[in-house]
C-alpha cells in the first residue's frame, strides 16, 4: 500500500483508498466471471488477496 501510495503522492489517502477498492471489486468481478459454475452469496461478497495484489505487501 505505501508503494501505491508513493506513486501517488500528489493524491488524498481518501482518494488513494477508494481507488484501490474500485480496482479490487473489477479484478474480483473478473475473476468470478472465469469461474466455473454457480455462485454462492460469499462468492459475490468476498474479495480474495490476488483480487488486490499489487497494492499491499506480504
């Protein structure tokens, strides 16, 4: 998240955040869209570490 945050330096953590979260929700709706299958309702609501690599280390 800091290494995001650099890139953006010039930006309000709000901002930074909620840009962060908006990625996150379209790389989740990416991935349940190759998924095989139905879906469950924790499906749809979880969002899962590789939906926000890239912004957090670890």
């Amino acid at each position: 998240m800091e290494r995001e945050h650099k890139r953006h330096e010039h930006s309000g953590n709000a901002r930074l955040v909620r840009n962060m979260i908006e990625r996150s929700i379209r790389r989740q709706a990416v991935r349940l869209l190759e998924q095989k299958g139905d879906l469950s309702r924790e499906d749809l609501i979880l969002i899962k570490k590789e939906d926000i690599e890239g912004f957090i280390e670890g």
